[in-house]
C-alpha cells in the first residue's frame, strides 16, 4: 500500500462506517483480506474499515493535501455501506 484516506460512508444499521481509500504502490495487487487482518491486529474494533476502495490516486489540493471531503461526498453518493462479506452478519442461538 502507498498510501490511504479513511472517511465514513452511510450505513443502515451504525450510521457511518470506516471506509479505507487506498492507492497501491506499483506492482503491488489488491488484498483487502491482507490489509483487513492487519487492522484487526492494530487497531481498536470500531476504526477497523469496514469497506477497502482501491483507486489509482488521492484527490488532492494545490498543496498536496487530501481532500477528504470529496472522498467524503464520493462514498455518501455511493450509498450505504455492503460490508456483509467482510463482516457476515451473526445469528444468535435461540
């Protein structure tokens, strides 16, 4: 991974979700399971990303700056989040 932006996207049952933008470094491929087990390991349960979007780069200002806010209004376009393969959904026991 080169480098990643994390915005919150709808969704239906929390609100907002973590969603990981990522640009991969050259070469490199895509493996969302990889970089989901290493946020599990590292960080707290509610900032694990419950989504990955891999694009080609970040939008960025005139001084280089993320702008998150495009990314923000990018995922809320979107639509609520369909994290249901990364995180499947429990059944209780009755």
């Amino acid at each position: 991974m080169k480098e990643a932006a994390v915005v919150p996207r709808p969704d239906y049952t929390m609100g907002e979700v973590p969603v990981a933008v990522v640009v991969l470094r050259q070469g490199t491929r895509e493996d969302p399971e990889g970089i989901l087990g290493h946020c599990r390991r590292n960080m707290a349960p509610f900032k694990v990303p419950r989504a990955f979007e891999f694009v080609p780069a970040l939008p960025r200002n005139a001084q280089g700056k993320v702008l998150k806010a495009r990314l923000r209004d990018q995922q809320a376009r979107d639509g609520p989040a369909d994290h249901s393969a990364v995180f499947p959904r429990r059944t209780l026991p009755p």
